[in-house]
C-alpha cells in the first residue's frame, strides 16, 4: 500500500552523515572530558553505534588527523634534525674511548662467541644512546635532592624503533630495554623483478604501529651497503609517517655511498611498488623418528666408522621424541608453528604467530576433552583459548585483509 501513496505523501530517505576528520578528532577529545556519547550522536547527527567506532578506534583517527594537519610542517629534515652549528649531521661517529675499547674486543681474533654478543650488546647500547642525544633535546631544570637547581636535557621528541629486515632485530630488543614505552615496528624488502627483467627492491611486508605519525622514527640496520634496502625503508617510512627517518648502522665505516643515495632518495620519497603477499602454510606433524630433543639434527650427521655409527645410533635412541612425554611432544610442535609462521627469527608475537600457536594447543586440548568429559577445568581453558584465537583473528583481518585469510587457509579454520 505504500507503493500506492500519493508522492508528497512518501517519507523522505534519510541522508547519510559524514564526519569530517576534524569533527572525529573533537568527538573523541570530547568523550576523554566526560561528556555523553548520547548528548554527542544527537549534536553531530549520527548513530550511538558510530561514536562508539570512533572511541574504539580512537588511535588510527589521531595518527591520520595528525598526518593531515602537521604534514606540512614536518618535511623540512633541518628543522626536526638539527645539530649544533657546523656539524655534519648527515653522518655522525662516536669517537669515546669506551667505542674502542669494545670494537678492539670485537675485531680480537681470540674472542669468544659468548663475548662477540655480549660486547656487540654493550655497543648498540652505546650506540643508541647518543644517538637519542644527537636528533633532538632541549634544556631544562630539575631541583636535586638537595634541592639544588641542576640545568639538564630532555628528549624533544617521542620515538619510534624501526627494524629494517631480521639484521636489525637486536637493535630492537637493546631499544625496548632503554625505552620499554616506545612503540616498535618492522619493515622487510625483497629483491625481485620488474617487468623490464630489472632488479628491484619491493616491500615484503611491514608491522608498523597505528600512531606511528605521532612519534619520529628510528631506522635500524645492521649494515649498509649500497643503500637500497635502506631508501626502500625509508620510502615506506614515509609513507606512513611525515617524519624523516634517521637511521642507525652498526658498520658507518665505508658506506658514503649509501648515504649519499639516501641523502638524494630521502626529500622526496618514490611511489610504493604493490606489496607481495605472504603464502602461509600448515604448520607439518612433528615426527617422533626423526625429531631429536634440544632441536639437535642428528640425521645430517654422518658416520665416518662403524664405533661412530655405534655411537651416533645410541645417541638417537636417547634423544629420540619416540620416548618423549605428550608435554615434550606438544612443546615441539608449538616450536614448529613458531617456525613456520614467524616473520623472522625469534618472532613469537606476531599475530598469526599467536593464532598458529593457539591452534596447536586448542587442537591438543580438544583431544584431550573428548577422552575426559568431567575434565571441567581443562574445558574451561579451552573455551578461553577459543575466544583468545577469535579475538586475534579479528583484529588480523581489521588490520591486514590478505594476510588474514592466508592464515586462515593455512590452518585451516572457518571464522564468521
């Protein structure tokens, strides 16, 4: 019947409201001052169901407002990274005592692989400090203990840690111990070609934190080269933030040519090529014949005689998983799901690294709940692994679509 009403008779379709990235900013400073979401959806007209998807997602709104409104202003690579007056700050090395000290024990022929590490580590320390002290402080007082008036430093800006491929994982770590706060994130190129036949270097794939704008990046290689890998990081950096990048390598000995490309690539950053997307796989069965105890390939190992071959078979029967607990059996292909979902080596907090694991374990508990009905407690833990795995598959596809879905088919799962 209401095909039949007259024209003028029809109610009007409602139109679509559209909040402007300023209007979201505003909503979301208003809420952390405590005023109603009701009193706001009524003002900017539009759902209590939209005020609650800009509270929820109130980060990604602040680092985009914050790209729009201080692009402009950040681009000028003197002003954000300047240094004292007649310092060349395109290249910056640490001439103390204690630098050579440490590269003397580095380069020692007689040094140990326990002190290569551990001097390495006291380096990037070193390094990372003064470099913090070097892209931006300014001056300050504080009142002592004794109530003194000391006049000191502080930082300027707010930063961000960067790891150019698996090489620059240590600085990472070094970097989260000094400061624990800091978002941290990765990026990974690949050489690849073009359709000329050229080799390029293209993004594999990255994990950026969503406020990345709002801190100043630190980019971190382990050596630089030709500076093509790094330009690609720095091209990606940008993308992502206004900021310019500075960049910390451990070996700035021989590289003028790589920071010359970079001093060229950086002012204005080249187009993004498509990224490739990342082919997962199911994670293969542990097999108790030929899986040893402490990750020891014993197989690879040939004997040269028949009291080695002795040896070697009485070895693998002692560390064989054929006489391993279910603990052991499950820890080991927990660690194969690390090893073949992981992003680089020793990632274990990724999220499909997540979800991989609790696939593992979800499987091993659903065992174990269809041979012990009564087991309660276990059921229990289970539903909460299932709703921890839910959770992360979530929020994967909200932030990578591609990569969601390659997991998903890898393992196998259904998600709704």
């Amino acid at each position: 019947m209401d095909d039949d009403a007259p024209e003028g008779q029809k109610k009007p379709k409602k139109r679509v409201r559209y909040l402007r990235d300023i209007d979201r900013r505003n909503i979301i400073k208003r809420i952390e001052n405590g005023e109603k979401q009701a009193a706001l959806a009524r003002e900017f007209g539009v759902t209590r169901a939209a005020i609650c998807h800009i509270k929820k997602n109130k980060d990604e709104i602040l680092s985009r407002y914050n790209f729009l409104v201080k692009s402009a202003h950040d681009m000028d690579i003197a002003e954000n990274f300047s240094g004292p007056s007649g310092v060349n700050m395109m290249v910056h090395e640490i001439r103390y005592n204690s630098v050579l000290l440490l590269m003397t024990m580095l380069r020692d022929s007689r040094s140990t692989g326990a002190t290569f590490r551990r001097v390495a580590g006291r380096l990037i320390m070193i390094l990372l400090e003064e470099a913090l002290a070097i892209v931006g402080t300014l001056s300050m007082e504080v009142v002592t203990g004794t109530g003194h008036l000391y006049q000191g430093l502080k930082l300027k800006h707010q930063f961000c840690g960067v790891a150019i491929g698996a090489e620059g994982y240590p600085f990472l770590v070094l970097f989260h111990q000094m400061e624990p706060q800091a978002p941290q994130g990765s990026i990974h190129v690949e050489m690849a070609a073009d359709r000329q036949g050229q080799q390029v270097w293209r993004l594999d794939h990255m994990d950026l934190p969503a406020n990345i704008t709002q801190h100043k990046i630190l980019l971190f290689s382990s050596a630089c080269s030709t500076g093509e890998v790094e330009c690609k990081a720095i091209d990606v950096s940008r993308l992502n933030s206004p900021a310019i990048p500075g960049l910390i390598s451990r070996r700035p000995g021989g590289t003028m040519f790589a920071l010359t490309r970079l001093a060229r690539t950086a002012p204005a950053a080249a187009s993004l090529p498509t990224a490739r997307g990342i082919r997962y796989m199911a994670p293969p069965r542990v097999s108790a014949d030929s899986t040893y105890r402490f990750g020891l390939k014993l197989d690879d190992v040939e004997a040269q005689t028949e009291e080695e071959k002795a040896s070697l078979n009485q070895l693998k029967a002692v560390l064989s998983l054929r006489n391993a607990s279910q603990h052991e059996l499950n820890k080991a292909q927990v660690s194969k799901a690390i090893e073949t979902f992981q992003r680089f080596p020793g990632d274990t907090g990724s999220s499909e690294v997540q979800v991989a694991v609790l696939t593992q374990k979800i499987l091993r508990s659903t065992t174990h709940a269809q041979g012990h009905k009564k087991d309660h407690h276990s059921r229990r833990g289970l539903i909460a692994m299932v709703e921890k795995r839910r959770k992360l598959l979530k929020y994967l596809r909200r932030k990578d679509l591609h990569k969601f879905r390659d997991v998903v088919a890898a393992l196998g799962l259904r998600f709704t």
